[in-house]
C-alpha cells in the first residue's frame, strides 16, 4: 500500500484516507490497546484559506476521539511556519493556549471565528491547491501527520455540526 502519487489532489486523498486509520497505521488495528481506556483519534475536515498575510495562516481541522480516555491538543508544527500556536476564542477574543482539550466519544473542532491554528512565520505563502503538512501533538496519543488543502481566501465549509 505504499505508492508515490503524483497530484495534491491524490496526496489529500492518501492523507484522508491514512488518517481513517488513525495515524496512519497500515492496518485498521495498531495494537495500541483496548480502546475503552485509551484515546482513539482521528482527523478530518481540516484545510487552510488561503492567506491574505505573506506572515500568517490560520488552520482548521476536527479530532475526533472513538476511545474512552480524553487527550489533550498539546502543539502543533509544520514546515511551511516558523511556529504554529493553537488558539481558543471565548466571547468573540483569540487567546493562545497550552493545550485544547479532546474528550472521551466527543471532538475537538477547529473552526473560524472558533478554536483554530495559527501559522505564524510562514517560510512561503501557501496558495490556493496546494496542500500543507501539519504534525498534530497530543498529551496521550503518538503524533499524527494532516494533509492540509489550501482553500479560496472566502471558503467556508458546507457541513457542520
């Protein structure tokens, strides 16, 4: 199951499906425990809008935990960014923060005007089709590699929760 593709497209397309797998695992089941008292994260829906700074991005994805026990969002990096911060907004202000919290049977949603990624220090500024690397860090779990598209500058999301 390890091919080369050629197009971001088919690159997304290899990410999303090596993330159902949760991390990337070439089979379903890592031997990473019972389930019922472990986390048990994926995930999905994550893209960044194209930047309108030539310094800043922000991010947007959602970790969805199947397991029993709750992580913690600890950091995140990336190549294309001198550092990525994660972000929380409470009443409407962005505040950065150690660690967001992911809970047990629930999700974390990183969304605009919500919680979110921010991209400070980008090395070059990603455009529009192509995709972006991010490494997700957890309090519990191993890290977890995202393929991020970059989206029109006004995209916004069709589904919701």
């Amino acid at each position: 199951m390890r091919r080369r593709l050629g197009s971001p497209a088919a690159l997304a397309i290899a990410g999303a499906l090596a993330l159902a797998g949760c991390g990337g695992s070439d089979s379903g089941d890592s031997g990473s425990g019972s389930g019922s008292g472990k986390a048990e994260l994926s995930a999905g829906s994550a893209y960044m809008p194209q930047p309108v700074s030539d310094d800043m991005a922000a991010g947007f994805l959602t970790v969805t935990n199947k397991g029993g026990a709750a992580d913690e969002l600890t950091s995140v990096t990336s190549d294309v960014a001198g550092q990525v911060t994660v972000h929380e907004t409470v009443d409407g202000a962005m505040q950065e923060v150690k660690s967001l919290k992911i809970p047990a049977g629930g999700r974390l949603e990183l969304k605009s005007g919500g919680d979110h990624l921010m991209f400070e220090q980008l090395k070059s500024k990603p455009k529009e089709g192509q995709t972006v690397s991010v490494e997700l860090h957890f309090a519990h779990s191993g890290p977890m590699k995202v393929e991020m598209p970059v989206k029109p500058a006004t995209y916004t999301p069709t589904t919701g929760h």
